[in-house]
C-alpha cells in the first residue's frame, strides 16, 4: 500500500543488513514497526482492558458480515442491470423500461437493509425492558430481514461470471471451483447473527468501533485525494513539457 501510495512512505520504508561478505540482507519494516508499537503501547495504556474486548469483538464481527456482504455483492447483480431490452422495443418503451428497472432496489440498498434490520432486531432484544415490546420488534426486524433475503433471492439474478471467478476448469486440476451453497440465504443468516450478536455489546465499544472507522475512511480519503492531486499535476507537467518540445 505504501508502494502505491495508499498510505504515507514511511510504512514502506525498508532498513537494509549488510552481512560479513559486503551482500545486503532482506531487513524490516522498522519505522512502520516503531509506528504501529508506539500506536498500540498508547491504546493499551490509556484505554481500560473491558472497553477494548468490546472493540475487538465489535470488530472481529463487523469483519465476518463484511465477509457475508462481500459475497452478496459478488454473486448478484442489481435488477437494473439485468435489463438488456429487446430490438423491436422502441426509444420511449427502452426509456420507460429503464426507469421501471432503476426504480427496483439495488443490490446495495437489499444489503444495507439486511444491515440495518439485523442490528435493529439485536438492539430491540437487548435494550426494550418491556418482555412484550422486546420479543414483538425483535420478531418483526427479524421477518423483515427473511423478506428483504427472499426478495433478493427472487428479484436479483445471480452474476455468472465475475471479475474473480476462475476460467476453464477452476484451479487447474479438472475438478469444478468452490461455490458457496445456499446464497443469499447463508450469507444473509451470518449478516443477521453478526449484527444481533453486536447489538448486544456495551455502547461504548461501539462508539469506539464507529470512531476506529471513520479514522481510517476519512485518513485513506485524504491520503488518496492528496494522490490524485499529485498524479494530475505530473500529467499536466508532463503534457506542458511535450507541448513546448512540439
């Protein structure tokens, strides 16, 4: 990542050996080393133990429904770009299609309400005091996220090929590649475990988490606006050097 220039330099830098015969030795990441060690021994001083158990467990589960979201977002399209329309269609009728089509919920917006049900159904569970009220909102978030979990199954037609799926035989052995069964349902079952299971742990981890990503969206935001900046500036210098040699 620092290579590309996705991170600042200094993660990337190299501290070279040179051993008795005068060759050099494949070294170590040191500055990032120091970095991320200062980092931690930081966190680890000034922020209580319990706290940091319910970032790690918010994060590791964050982590398995990104893996589920993952998954979803690779296997399926969205209605809209099913649409191919037909030669005999005229503009208005394509037109019209085409905004029916754009009308049906992306595959996006049926995860992120599988998301949000989720969490909503967990939240319900663990904050109503009411017994009544907790197992009726809970129950309803949950039939809502088996019906958003159908509806993908029916409306959105899966991607046959992918950017990662494999060609030929799969891996090369003439044995067929590895596909996950039973997608969406699978998938949206662990989505829904993460999220209830996350609902259920203290606010403050959750904030923590919250705050832990955002840090690294708007950092890796700025750190790449900052090399788009750069990289257009090269290319409007190098495209003045040539007009002038012209």
């Amino acid at each position: 990542m620092s290579k590309d220039k996705l991170v600042p330099s200094a993660f990337g830098k190299m501290t070279y050996e040179t051993s008795n015969d005068g060759t050099e030795k494949m070294g170590n990441l040191t500055d990032n080393l120091r970095i991320c060690g200062v980092v931690v021994v930081l966190i680890a001083t000034f922020i209580p133990f319990e706290y940091l158990d319910d970032l790690i467990s918010a994060g590791v589960l964050f982590l398995f429904s990104l893996t589920d979201v993952c998954l979803l977002t690779i296997r399926y399209k969205s209605p809209s770009h099913s649409f191919l329309g037909d030669d005999a269609m005229t503009g208005d009728e394509i037109s019209y299609s085409l905004i029916s089509a754009n009308g049906s919920l992306s595959v996006g917006n049926l995860i992120a309400l599988l998301n949000i049900f989720s969490l909503a159904s967990g939240l319900s569970f663990s904050y109503c005091d009411s017994a009544a009220l907790r197992y009726f909102l809970s129950g309803t978030f949950a039939l809502l996220t088996i019906f958003v979990t159908i509806y993908m199954a029916r409306s959105c037609e899966q991607s046959e090929s992918t950017h990662y799926a494999l060609e030929g035989d799969g891996y090369g052995t003439e044995k067929k590649r590895f596909r996950t069964p039973f997608v969406p349902y699978l998938p949206a079952f662990g989505i829904f475990l993460n999220s209830f299971m996350m609902a259920h742990i203290h606010w403050v981890g959750l904030i923590m988490l919250l705050g832990y990503l955002s840090f690294g969206v708007f950092g890796y935001a700025y750190i790449s606006a900052r090399r788009d900046r750069s990289e257009n500036d090269e290319v409007e210098s190098e495209s003045m050097r040539i007009l002038e040699l012209s």
